[in-house]
C-alpha cells in the first residue's frame, strides 16, 4: 500500500509518516494551526510546507488537500471570494452526505469546520460572520465549486520545487457562485468591536 501511495502521489517515506501521524482531518488542522503565518509572496507545493513548517491560506489549504489524500479523503480544496479584502481558500473533506473544512489563516474564525454541512454554500455561508477586513466590514461574497487538485497531477503538484501558481490562477478562472443577494449585501452592517478583537485573537501582522 505504502509503494502505491508513493508513486502516485510522490511523498517521500518520512513525508508519509509525518502527514500519517496527523491520523485525522482536525489533526491536519492542529499542524497548520502550529505553524507560523507564512507572509511572503510564495506559492509553495505541500511538500515545501512539510520542509519549511510554515504556510500562508492558498498554502496552508493545498497541504490540507494532499495530507487529507494521504488520510483517504479526495483533494478537494474551494475558493471563497471577498470584496475589499482578500480571498480564503479551504481544503474540504467529506463525512458521509456532510461536508467540512480545513484552512490556514490568520483570523481565528476562518479555520476548521466539522462535518455537519449539508452543501458546500452551507459551509462557505458558516465562514460569514467571521470574514470581515481590518476596517469591520463584511467582505464575503461569493464561493466556487469544489476543485479536485488531482487535476494537476501532471505538474506534480504536491512535491514540485516549483510555484504552484497555476492552482491560484486557475481558481481566479472558474464560476464562483453569489452567496446572497445584492439587496441583502447593501444592508450589511460592519462587525462591533468585539467580534473583531474577538477576530484577531492571534492575528500577525506582516513586519
């Protein structure tokens, strides 16, 4: 089993057996939450994460994608996009008909969710309340279909030395779907002072 994982996905055997010991979906969440706020403009493949221990969002996630695969899960991974702030991208897992999520962020809603979703727009809605810029403002806008990253594996996408870029500017490419109405977005109200303290519990900030 172990020769057929490797040459499918590329892993080393000591690549294996660190991704392995995370044993669980909220395990692969407990690494990415140990490691340090990734900020250079870096598009590093799983594999560099693994040698670097450390990750921003589009990283954080694709690793979660691959160590996900290696725990027998599809490498899934979903683009949430934002207005006046940045995009957030999510490894998904699925636990029979619900689904679940894991990222790497800086903002400490915009993490792990169970599995308890019953579609994916059910699960980017939950990342709502917590998706809000430095200014308070409620930034979340739209989602896009799942993408399976297995998509790429003829780029070797998990163990390149190379950019992954091609992941980021394929999920610029495809349809993102609304997650509410425009009549709804101009009645938004900005987030109180608590929540977004509440937000930036651990937030870095780039020196």
């Amino acid at each position: 089993m172990n020769s057929i994982i490797e040459q499918e996905q590329g892993f080393a055997p000591d690549e294996l057996r660190k991704i392995r010991a995370l044993k669980s979906a909220r395990g692969v969440q407990r690494y990415l939450d140990s490691l340090p706020y990734h900020f250079a403009g870096t598009a590093w493949s799983p594999r560099f994460v693994l040698r670097h221990d450390t990750a921003h969002c589009l990283e954080g996630a694709i690793f979660g994608a691959a160590a996900l695969e290696v725990l027998g899960y599809k490498p899934l991974i979903v683009d949430l996009e934002a207005v006046r702030d940045t995009d957030h991208v999510l490894a998904l897992f699925r636990e029979g008909n619900h689904w679940g999520s894991i990222a790497k962020s800086n903002f400490s809603g915009l993490r792990y969710r169970a599995p308890i979703y019953r579609s994916i727009r059910e699960l980017a809605l939950s990342y709502f309340e917590d998706y809000f810029n430095l200014k308070g403002e409620r930034t979340l806008r739209r989602f896009s279909a799942p993408v399976n990253l297995s998509r790429f594996d003829s780029l070797h996408w998990r163990i390149t030395e190379k950019p992954v870029w091609f992941i980021a500017e394929y999920l610029t490419k495809i349809r993102h779907y609304p997650l509410m109405k425009s009549s709804v977005v101009r009645r938004l109200h900005p987030v109180d002072e608590r929540a977004l303290r509440a937000g930036l519990v651990g937030y870095a900030k780039h020196a």
